[in-house]
C-alpha cells in the first residue's frame, strides 16, 4: 500500500480512521505470508464471512468492518499449520486452541505477533499498528449425508466442549468429574489421560471433539459446515462441497484473494439478500483494538498521551465576536492538499464573490510520519489547485503580521494523527491565536448519522473529539443531524453536562449545506455511443455459470434475444468476472456454448465485451450508464450509490 492509503477517509460515506487504515495494512501483509505458503504448497483456501461479502460487493474492505477472514476445509487446514510453523516470517504466528494459552476457541488466528508491541522495527514492519493484528482462519468440516448421523455427530461434540470447560472452569467435583469423562470416553472411542487437569484437560477434550468435527469420510458427505457455532446447537448451516470445488480470485484492495467458485451461491447461504447494506452487523467488538488498548491502558504506569478537553474548556473557548458579524477584512483558506480543495471550494467562492474581504489561499504540506511519530516525507503541491485560483506561499505569508479577521483551515487533528500532520504552526490551538474567527470546515463528507449508528458515532474519536473542532470558533456541516450528533459526541467526550457548554456548542456549530461540497454537484458523463440510446451494464461472473450450469447457458440465450430485439433502444455493455478460463471451471460442453454466446454478443451493433472491469471504473461506469442488469458485484453496489436501477438476475 502506498503512503496516502493510510490517510483517514470517508468510503461510501463511512469515515475510515487513519487507525482503522493501519489495522487493515497490518492485516493484508498477514494475508500476503498466508497466500504465499498456500501457493506454494498448493492449499485451497477462501475468504469467508465479511471478506467474501466484502470482495464481492466492495473488491476491498467493507468500510464499516475490521477485520479479515479466511476459511478452510478440515485436511487443508492441518496441512496448512504444518508449514506455516516453519514458514511464516519471525514473530509471526497460528494461535489456536492448541498452542495459545486462553484462545477457547475453534477458530484460529494468523497473527504478525501475539502481543501488542511497540517495538521499532515492529512498527516499521506494520505501517505504526501496535496491537495485535491478522486474519481469522476458519475450519469447514464435511457434512455426513446421513442428516441424523450428522446430528448425533454434532451433540457428542457439543457434550464433550461442555464437559471440558466445566471441569476446566472448576464447576464440578470429583466424582461428577469422573463420570463426564466415562461419558466423553464412550462417545468419542478414545482415552482420557485422567492426570491432566485445567487448561491442559481442556485442550486434550477440545482436540477429541475436533476429532468428532472431522470424522465423515469423504464418500459420505455432500456438503462443508463450520462446525463451531454452525454446525452444532441446531444451526445447519450446511453448504454444498460443490461450491467449494475449485477457487477463482476476485480484486481485494490492491491485491486479489481466493474466494470459491460458486461464491454467490455461498453468500446467499450465509446472509441471503446481501447487497443490503447492514453496518452494524459483526460477532465482536468495533473497532477490535479498541478493546486491546484499554488493556495497555490497565497496565501502564503513566498516562498515555490523548487530546482532552472539558466542559469548562468548552465554555471558556467562546470569543464575542466572529467575522460574519462584521463586513470586510481578510480570509485566508488553508487547504492542506488539493485533493481536499473541493471542501473548502464553495465556502472560497461565496466570500470572494462579497467585494468587502480580501480573500487568500494559502495551502500548506503535510507530512506523512515516521515509526515514531516524527514527521517525514513531505507532500506538498501548490500548482495542482485550480487555475482560477491564485495561492500564495506560506513560507512568506505573515499571518501574524495580518492578523486576518478569520483564517479557514481543514486539517482538524493538531498533532493526534497517528498516519500524518501538518506543520505545529499550522495547528488550530495556534492559528485561533493569530485571527478573530477560526473557521473549520472538514475536509471530506460523510453520510448523516446518529448516536444510535454505532460504528459512525465510534469513529467520531478519530475526528470530532480533535482540537480543530473543539478550537474553532465556527464549524460548518451540512445538515442538522449531524450537528445534533457532534454535540452530543463532543459533549460525552468532554464528560459534562453542562447547559453553558452545550449552548456554546451549538452556537458555533452552523448548518450551511450551501457552503458543503456535494458530490451530485458534479457533472455527470453522458452515456457514450452519442445515439442516444439507454445504455444497460449485464454483468455475468463466473460463480453465476458455475452454480446454474444449463440454466446459466438458457439464461444468457434468453437475454441476448431480448438486447436484439431492443437494439433500437438499448445499448449493452456485456462485462464478465473471472470468465477467462470458463473451460477449467465448466467442462468443455459448458465452456463452448457460454464462448457461442460470447461470440454472437459480439457481433450485436453497437454492444461492447469487457472482462474484468477493475474496479478503479466502477464510478465512471455507473455514472455514464442507465441501469444494471446481472450478478452482485461492486459495480452493481455503484449504481446503487447513484441511484440507478439495479436489477439482480436469479
């Protein structure tokens, strides 16, 4: 990933914290090691749970999740353990059940190290992410055939985990002891060392009962479960081996990663309609390192350095008088990069437009940081602004000397950004200093939300509870929700309940949707054949054709008929996923007559064949086309965004 990944940005309308950033590097360089022991050895494995959804519906990280996971089947995975022992870089490591002392679970964790570290070239190593960071790696049993077979199968299991945890945790005698282990004997065909006790017990009944998870042959088994939750308290959920046949790779971030062959099919088994956006569904904590740093916090014997403030700071921070009370004098903008210009631009305009203020802009660099959080490589570009727009050089610019009536900034975080910063003059706590109004308007636009939105409200850690709003005299936002909730965030991070505090807050935090950037503002692209025909995206992936096989083939026949039969009125972009090397995935019967069918779309007037459209020109497809027709992708969740029909093909 290169530097400016690791800024904090706003993704389908969700902030995304440089923190958060961090973690997914630290976690995709833990995907990088695990992909290449499996390549090397070739050991099938999938991306599973958020990931999948993620790579299919986003061709990268769900803004709103954090973490990784992969899947594989029971064999896969014991031979994966076998070389990653000796293969993984040093430090890192498979914790599980086994091996890791307190991880009660049947789910392991590749990790880059088992500890929160702070340590030089761990950093350095992990783009300055301390915490405990990688992928959680899931194990798919077969599924016997014989569903009461499977059944049974499952509540031995479920009986011999209880047994292991309550001894384990103290909860019974010695006698009852005893007579759950008989118990556990009978049902598993195998001896329990009786001199063990504690965790060591418990590791040993955790190893039969995966045991118990792996015993159905091959030959008797039609479908894969994770059977811890999944295939055990009544769950079932059994997914066809089938679907697991063979992987294909689909686009991750600035990678690709192994998904299986019928990955919808797959999907719809696990959450059904999942082109629904849900933000608040996950089986842990958000962000999870969060939870990982008031356990450092527990432990050190000094106060960790965070930005603070109080209600009394609050109250005290409120001037009498604001430039827009007044007429004429200077404003000065200081956009910190030109890609964030845009923010600031409408604002820019409107003040520029009125003859009594002399307007300037000054933009100023930024730095991305070191290890250790001193400032380092410099990003700085003045001549990418606009052409009407005349800069001047903030080497030069005496804003003291000026002291002008209110400077604009857009850069919130002082020196609290872990990724990047711009120079400690350029901070707010100092720039309030230097004006009679400190006007802060963010540099990116997010959705409305409320406190109720979890991870949305969460994230305002990283942008809200910063010195640029808190310092500011004026905060321009785009709507009332939203000032409705930076109040109530700002007001719980300054932990008062203070009336005074609340109403200087509310004073100085303006609603002026006018002034906001708004992407719909921009222009859009008209549809490209000049004819003035609709123009239809029928997007086809490989896991369509995989899973439907004939019905697949007559469905495509079908509605290359009816784009014939409309071509007066429609132009079609025909793109396929992962479509390259249909023969190795369908056979040669099913290959030749999807390639026919290539061929005859082909020859249709005015129609384009696109294979595997990178993600990069989602937006600029869904903005010069009319309407989607085919299988989920990213592409479909883009035309959503712009509010454009989307019809999924079944």
């Amino acid at each position: 990933m290169n530097p400016e990944f690791y800024e904090d940005e706003v993704i389908e309308g969700f902030y995304v914290p440089a923190m958060l950033k961090k973690a997914w590097g630290a976690q995709m360089d833990v995907l990088k090691e695990t992909d290449a022991i499996c390549a090397r050895h070739d050991i099938p494995y999938f991306a599973d749970w958020g990931t999948l959804l993620a790579a299919i519906r986003h061709s990268g990280y769900i803004p709103w999740d954090d973490d990784l996971d992969i899947s594989m089947r029971r064999e896969d995975y014991e031979r994966f353990l076998s070389y990653a022992e000796k293969e993984l870089p040093e430090g890192f490591k498979v914790m599980h059940f086994k091996n890791h002392p307190g991880h009660h679970f049947f789910v392991a964790r590749i990790v880059g190290k088992p500890r929160i570290c702070f340590e030089q070239d761990h950093l350095t190593r992990f783009h300055g992410f301390p915490y405990i960071a990688g992928i959680d790696l899931f194990v798919m049993d077969k599924v016997n055939t014989d569903r009461s077979l499977e059944k049974l199968k499952a509540k031995k299991a479920e009986f011999v985990i209880t047994v292991a945890d309550n001894i384990a945790d103290g909860k019974t005698d010695a006698k009852q002891t005893e007579e759950l282990i008989a118990q556990c004997e009978a049902y598993t065909g195998r001896h329990i060392d009786r001199t063990l006790s504690g965790e060591d017990l418990r590791v040993a009944m955790y190893s039969l009962a995966e045991e118990l998870f792996a015993m159905v042959p091959d030959g008797k088994s039609d479908a894969l479960v994770q059977m811890m939750p999944f295939g055990m308290y009544d769950h079932a959920l059994y997914i066809p081996k089938e679907y697991y046949r063979q992987t294909v790779r689909l686009p991750y971030m600035d990678t690709t990663i192994s998904v299986p062959l019928c990955y919808d099919a797959v999907m719809r088994r696990k959450f059904g309609d999942y082109m629904v956006i849900r933000k608040n569904a996950s089986g842990h904590d958000y962000p999870f390192y969060y939870g990982q740093h008031r356990d450092l916090l527990a432990v050190l014997d000094f106060e960790y350095p965070a930005f603070k403030t109080s209600g009394r700071d609050i109250i005290s921070s409120k001037r009498r008088g604001k430039s827009h009370d007044k007429e004429g004098g200077d404003i000065v903008f200081m956009p910190f990069a030109p890609k964030h210009w845009k923010y600031m631009e409408k604002l820019y305009r409107q003040y520029a437009s009125l003859g009594d203020y002399r307007v300037h802009v000054v933009p100023i660099p930024y730095y991305y940081k070191a290890w250790d959080g001193s400032l380092a490589d410099e990003v700085f570009d003045p001549d990418a602004y606009p052409a009407d727009i005349r800069t001047e050089d903030y080497r030069t610019f005496d804003l003291e000397g000026m002291h002008p009536s209110a400077i604009v900034i857009q850069y919130p975080f002082d020196e609290w950004n872990p990724t990047f910063s711009v120079l400690p003059d350029f901070y707010s706590k100092r720039l309030r200093t230097l004006t009679d109004e400190l006007i802060y308007i963010p540099f990116f636009v997010t959705d409305d939300f409320t406190v109720n939105d979890e991870r949305e409200y969460i994230n305002m850690d990283h942008y809200v509870c910063m010195p640029g709003p808190i310092n500011a005299d004026t905060v321009i936002l785009p709507s009332d929700t939203l000032k409705k909730t930076y109040i109530e965030k700002i007001m719980e991070f300054a932990k008062t309940a203070d009336p005074e505090a609340e109403a200087v807050l509310d004073d100085k935090i303006r609603v002026c949707p006018g002034y906001v950037y708004d992407e719909d503002d921009e222009d859009t692209p008209r549809e490209p054949s000049g004819t003035g025909k609709k123009t239809l995206i029928y997007y086809l992936s490989i896991s369509y054709l995989a899973e439907n096989k004939d019905r697949a083939i007559d469905k495509i026949r079908d509605n290359l008929a009816i784009f014939e039969q409309n071509a007066d009125r429609i132009r079609v972009i025909f793109i396929t996923q992962c479509c390259k090397e249909t023969e190795k995935y369908l056979g040669r019967a099913l290959s030749e007559a999807f390639m026919g069918l290539k061929r005859r779309f082909s020859d249709m007037d005015g129609c384009e064949y696109i294979e595997d459209l990178p993600p990069s020109e989602n937006r600029r497809y869904a903005r010069m086309c009319d309407a989607y027709y085919g299988d989920p992708s990213s592409l479909a969740l883009q035309f959503v965004y712009e509010h454009k029909p989307v019809m999924i093909q079944r």
